[in-house]
C-alpha cells in the first residue's frame, strides 16, 4: 500500500452556529495509513470538524473544499459519508440495541444467497470471523446491549470494515474503557494501519496520542494551530500548543501533602457496605472534613456502586452510615442532598442536563429556591453565581443564556460539576468530574477541588485517572471485587503504588 500519500485533503473549512464560528479557515490533512491525532481544548472545533468530514454538518457554503483520494466530496449525510468509506465511532455508539453483533455488522449489507434471501449462516460466519480478526471472541449471536463498551466498539469497527472503510474517526472513543481495552482497540489500529486505513483519533489523555498517533493537528479556538510529527513533540510543547502559551504550571504541578487533613473531624463514615449480589463486600471508608479522599480500582470494582450507596441513589444494602458521629440512612438522593452531600455522576447524560434551557439555569437548577425571593428568580443572583463558575474554570461560552446543548462535551461537564458545587455542599462525591475535559481545564478542576476542600468540604473522588488521584488526593482507598485492598495515605501515594495494589488484588478468584 502506498504510504504518505493524501487519503483526505480538507481545505479553508469554516463554520458558523449562531454566535459562534466554530471553525475558521481550517486545513486539515490525513494521509493513507496514518493516525491522525485532532487536538484542542474544549470547544477548540474538533467534533465539528469531524461532523463536517462525516456529513452530519455542512460546512458553510463559500470558499473551501474537501477532497477524497483527490475527488471533491460534500457528504449530505452520514450514510454518504459511509458509503464513500468515512465511518466513525463515537462515544455513544449508532448501534441498534436489540440486534445481535452479526446483526449490527451487516445491518443494512447483509450477505445474502443466490436467491436473494438473506444468508444468516455465512452472516454469522463471517461476523465471526471479523470479530476474531479484531481479537475479539465473542458469541455474535448475542445481542448488542448485552455486551462492554469494548465490544460494542469493536461491533462498530467491524461495521466499518464491512463497509469497506478508508478513514475511521474515534471522537473520544477511549473515555470509557479500561486501560486493557485501550490496549487492545490500539492494537486494532495498528492493523489497519498497516491495511492502509487511517485513523482520525480524538482523546483528552495525552498519553494516549503519543502512543498511537504518528502526527497530530491541533486546533485552537476554531482555528488551525499547526500540524506536527509526534516524533518532534514532547507533552509540553503539544499542551503548550494546544492552550496557546507555555504548559510549565501545568506539567511540572507538584502534590503538596498536607498531614494536618488527616486530624480533622470525621465528616463521614461508611462500615461494612455490602450488597446482596456481592458488588460491595464489606467496604468501610472514612471521610475528614476538607479531606479529599481517592476512591481508584478497575472498571467493575465497585467505585461507582459505593458512591451511589453513600447517595442514597441505592438503598439495597447492609452496614451503617454516619455523618458527624450519628447514623444516618438516606431515604433517596433528595434526602442525602438535604443532608448536605452532593453527588456528580460519570454520566452527564443520565445526569439530567436539561439540553434545552440556558447554561443559567442548568447551573443553578439545584439551588433555585435560595435564589428565590417570594417565589420569583432573582436573575442577579443567578447571574452572579454563573459568572463566577464561568470565571473559575473557563466554561467557554458566547453567553450564559447559551443552551447547554450548543456546548462542546467537555464544556458541558463543567457546567454540571458547576451545578453541585454551587450548591456549597459539605461533602461532595465526584465520580470521574474530568471525563472530556481539556489539559487546561483538569488544571483548573484540580484546583477548585483543592480550594473546596481547604474550605472544609470533604470531597470523594472516583478516578480511573492515576495522575489525578496522585495529584489531588490525601488518601486513596484501593477497591478490587467490591473490597477495600489497600489504603494509601499522603506520601505513600504513588501510581507505582496504586498500580501495585490493584494488580495484586485483581483476577484472583
Ligand atoms: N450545534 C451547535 N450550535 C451552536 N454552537 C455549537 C454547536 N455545536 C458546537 N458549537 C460550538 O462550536 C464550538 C466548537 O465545539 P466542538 O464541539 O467542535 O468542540 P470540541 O473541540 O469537540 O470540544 P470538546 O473537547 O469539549 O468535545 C464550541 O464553541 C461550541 O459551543
Ligand atoms: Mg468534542
């Protein structure tokens, strides 16, 4: 296969939403065979960008040109773009969630006998066979809801390949999946690179893009930065060059241990949660007032299960709870919300944003009746505390009436954890707060947590991100199979250390 060579030649792309010109004068190259990184802080223009190559947008009409192995194309749609062999991959995938994997692969190209019927046989066969192909076994006659994220991806890659891709586009694909499952995606796309497929790859972990990229472009406000060999970047030129000044501050951030944290008051306890079907096994947790305290382990370890049973969002559970030294058992998550706790779920989708009205009031939607006066909004009291959130960790915005729809992902993710803090909680649960979210933004989320918690608040805060947990957290309690494995305080806190906690507990029975 013929290497370096343009597969996709996008040139002088622009455009404009209402208020907002998403994308300026963009050129943007992949060649055959190439991993093409696309980075940018949040609302930089990358899923525009990539919505424009895929047909879900027009690019504004005018000036500007997109050429496919040297052919002008203009994707009206995705199933165009498909067709011209641009497939994607999104976080959320366009599965159907009832049809088998086989099902889901050849949806709409099934291989069919001479007589025109469909041949489910050879169908199962052949999905078989791709699924393999991608180091997946699998049984394809099982439905699609009922598998991983992973596998749902791979089911989505071997679509593609069925449908005979060029480019494949991963708009954030990784978020989701554990480091094993990356392992095995990358592996993927260092096949199909060598096939002469190319890969447009859009992550927030920049370990991820000097793993897998060989080039990356980099977006800033809508605008072409510059498109770079990976051989030629280290992380803080490429964090630099995405955020438009130099990244020292925010690569060289240093933990500082503060021992007094740990002779503060209990603010919190959990003893001996279990569940009946064995997710929790006996987890007992402890909170300080301004502590914050690291919930890490693998996908499955039961983080997310606890945090929703310190909620009250799960009341199918033994053991006790108290708050201040006096039991409590919260009835539902409006009762541990009066209670003075607040909870950020991974989730914003589940989440409840409200897509259709203004970041305003998404943001202030929990502490609507404080900024009340007989029953009437008081807009500058609303005004006040969505500015100073916009303020203080750059949610980027033409306006704070903006529906929340029209944000960038990671954006979005700031106004909800914006939301709970605002409600000046005295513990807050965070469960993954900076999925989606920009270098510079994390920097500016550590910070806040960091600022909270010197208040008093207590913070739990459920990673899969190790640096974070190692940067922001005075205690990490290690979870493998619904168990507390390990517990690290202050200076023992290490990756090396968590890492080692989680491999010794984890697959053995
Ligand atoms: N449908 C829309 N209507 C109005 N504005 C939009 C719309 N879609 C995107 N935007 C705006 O365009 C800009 C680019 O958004 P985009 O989603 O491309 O960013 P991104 O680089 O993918 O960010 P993230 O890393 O957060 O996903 C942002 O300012 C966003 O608010
Ligand atoms: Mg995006």
């Amino acid at each position: 296969m013929e290497q370096n060579s343009a597969l996709l030649q996008m040139s002088n792309i622009s455009k404009t939403f209402p208020g907002v010109k998403a994308l300026k004068n963009v050129s943007f190259q992949v060649n055959r065979g190439e991993v093409m990184g696309l980075m940018g802080e949040n609302g930089a223009g990358k899923s525009t960008l990539i919505k424009i190559i895929t047909g879900y947008y027009r690019r504004d009409s005018g000036e500007g040109e997109m050429l496919l192995e040297g052919k002008p194309v203009n994707p009206a749609n995705t199933l165009e773009a498909q067709k011209l062999g641009i497939s994607t991959i999104f976080q959320e995938l366009n599965l159907s969630p009832f049809l088998s994997i086989a099902e889901n692969i050849y949806l709409g190209n099934p291989p069919k006998k001479k007589s025109g019927l469909i041949d489910w046989g050879l169908m199962r066969e052949k999905a078989k066979a791709a699924m393999l192909d991608l180091g997946i076994d699998v049984d394809v006659n099982q439905p699609i809801q009922m598998q991983s994220t992973a596998v749902q991806q791979m089911t989505s890659i071997a679509r593609a390949l069925a449908m005979d891709t060029k480019i494949l586009i991963m708009d954030e694909a990784t978020s989701s999946l554990e480091n094993k499952e990356v392992e095995t995606l990358f592996g993927v796309v260092r096949k199909l690179k060598e096939r002469g497929i190319s890969t447009i790859f859009i992550t927030h972990k920049l370990d991820e893009v000097f793993k897998i990229c060989d080039r990356a472009t980099i977006l800033k406000d809508g605008e072409l930065v510059t498109c770079r060999d990976m051989k030629d970047l280290n992380k803080l030129e490429l964090i630099s060059l995405m955020i438009g000044r130099d990244a020292s501050d925010i690569v060289n951030k240093k933990k500082i241990y503060d021992p007094e944290k740990q002779k503060a008051n209990v603010f919190f306890a959990a003893k001996n949660i279990r569940k009946a079907n064995r997710r929790l096994n006996g987890i007992d947790i402890e909170i300080h007032e301004g502590e914050v305290v690291g919930l890490a382990g693998l996908l499955g370890s039961g983080r997310t299960e606890l945090a929703r049973v310190l909620f009250g969002d799960d009341q199918n559970y033994e053991g006790e709870m108290f708050m201040r030294g006096a039991a409590v058992r919260f009835s539902s998550p409006n009762a541990a919300i009066r209670k003075g706790l607040a909870f950020c779920s991974e989730d914003r989708k589940t989440e409840g944003i409200f897509p259709q009205m203004s970041i305003a009031d998404n943001l202030t939607m929990p502490i609507l009746g404080k900024i009340c006066r007989f029953g009437i909004l008081n807009n500058r009291k609303q005004r006040k505390v969505t500015q100073q959130y916009i303020d203080a960790i750059s949610i980027k915005t033409p306006s704070m009436q903006t529906k929340i729809k029209n944000l960038s992902g990671g954006n979005q993710q700031k106004v909800i954890l914006s939301r709970w803090l605002a409600t000046k909680p005295d513990m807050i649960i965070l469960d993954e707060p900076t999925r989606g979210i920009d270098v510079g933004a994390k920097g500016e989320i550590e910070e806040l947590i960091k600022q909270i918690a010197a208040e008093g608040i207590s913070v739990l805060y459920i990673s899969s991100e190790l640096d974070e947990l190692v940067r922001g957290c005075d205690r990490i309690v290690i979870l493998s199979e619904g168990r507390k494995v390990k517990e690290l305080v202050g200076e023992e806190i290490s990756s090396d250390n968590i890492m080692a906690a989680i491999a010794s507990h984890s697959s053995q029975g």
